[in-house]
C-alpha cells in the first residue's frame, strides 16, 4: 500500500495548495477545494488503514503510529479549511491570513511526517526512532494550541486535572524503560503513550483553568506549569531520541 499512499499524499498537497490560493478567489473555487481535499483525505485514511492492517495483529503499537499519522493530517486539514474560510476575501496583511499561512505549513509537517512513518515502517531499526519524532512533533502543536487564548469549550473540576497528571507519570517511567532497553518496540510503546498521556494532561489543565471557580492568578499559575510540565517532558522525550 506503501506507492498509493505517497500517491493519495501528494493529491491531498496539491488540493491545500488549492485551498489555500482559494482564499483569495471565488466562494465556488474555494468550495470546490473544501469538497476535492475532503474527498482526498478519505482516501488517504483508508488506504493507511489497509496498510496498518497489513501489518498484522501481532504489531498493533506500529498499526497505531500509522493510524495516529493519518489522524493527525486529517486534523490539520479540518483547521486549515476553517481558516481558509476566516481568511476568505480578506486583504493580505488581515491577521486571519497568517493564521492561513501558520495552518497551511502545520497542514505540510503532518503530511511529511505521515510519509517518513509510512517509509519507516518498513525499516525495523527506524521504526521507534520514527514514532518519537512524530510524537514530539504532536506534542509542540498540541502546546501551541494550549498556549492560544481560545477558551474551551467546555470546563472540568481540578480534580480531573489531577487526575490525568497520573498518565504522565506512567509515560514518563515508559520512557526511562525505553531510553535504558534501546528496543524499537519499546521506543513505539513510549511514543504512543507519551502522545495520548500529554495530549489528556493539557486538556483537562486548560477545561480545569477555565472553571468558574477559578480566578484569574490560579488560572495563569495552571497553565504556566502546563506549559512548563509539557516542555520537561519533551526534554526528556528528546533525550530518550538522543539515546
């Protein structure tokens, strides 16, 4: 599945492409655009699907690198239409059109970053070391979105927040295993709890930050230590890659 999903990848650059240049024409060009990338995308995560499962059932941490690659591209295209449409007929210094321009090049590393999993896959002794790049890469857009001013949508107790700082505790002595063993399957385990770990820990921080108990210091106090929480920990995914 390795050739058709490079080919699906390069349609779906070439359909952004189209999007973006899209904001600055027609409501139907960028219409058509939206609809072509949709469509692209759903071929994209099928055809990765059929390549994780032809991995077989006794690699399910390597089916989820692939599976997390594709989710993250789809992710990145469902922000990039949003902003084509905030960006659309709108001069070029509009600060919605560096918010285009910061969607369109997110939109390019996780594609990139779907092809070098889709590559490494096949190369047992680049397959860890693959996983944690993507994952630290993750990890930095994930902290980027915690660190906008975007309130959440909804708000959750601090107690949850408490709760989910748990998982990282766990991941972090994952990665300690990983970093001493040097196994590639045990690198892969690591990256893909570490993703899921941070990603928890960051979005009950913020729900937790936000709830209306909460004044104003405490909020800051919580999202400062998010913040610093996540970058510790990327250090120490960092070492681990180093290793």
């Amino acid at each position: 599945y390795r050739e058709n999903i490079l080919k699906t990848a390069k349609t779906l650059v070439e359909d952004t492409k189209l999007l973006v240049s899209g904001a600055a024409s027609s409501q139907d060009k960028l219409a058509q655009a939206a609809q072509s990338s949709a469509n692209t995308i759903t071929q994209l995560a099928e055809v990765v699907k059929l390549g994780a499962a032809s991995l077989g059932s006794d690699d399910p941490e390597t089916q989820v690198v692939l599976i997390n690659a594709i989710k993250d591209v789809a992710k990145a295209l469902s922000d990039l239409i949003g902003a084509t449409k905030g960006a659309a007929s709108k001069p070029a210094d509009d600060p919605s059109m560096y918010q285009l321009k910061g969607a369109a090049k997110v939109m390019v590393t996780n594609v990139t970053s779907l092809l070098k999993t889709v590559k490494a896959v096949e190369d047992e002794a680049t397959r860890g070391t693959r996983a944690l790049e993507a994952t630290i890469e993750y990890i930095k857009q994930e902290l980027t979105v915690f660190q906008s001013r975007e309130v959440p949508e909804k708000t959750s107790s601090p107690e949850e927040s408490i709760r989910m700082t748990k998982g990282i505790t766990m991941a972090t002595a994952k990665a300690v295993a990983a970093g001493n063993s040097c196994r590639q399957e045990d690198v892969i385990a690591t990256a893909n709890l570490s993703r899921k770990a941070v990603a928890d820990m960051l979005t009950a921080c913020k729900q937790a930050s936000y709830h209306p108990d909460v004044s104003e210091e405490v909020r800051e106090r919580a999202l400062r230590f998010g913040t610093e929480c996540t970058l510790g920990y990327l250090e120490l995914l960092e070492h681990v890659l180093l290793v």
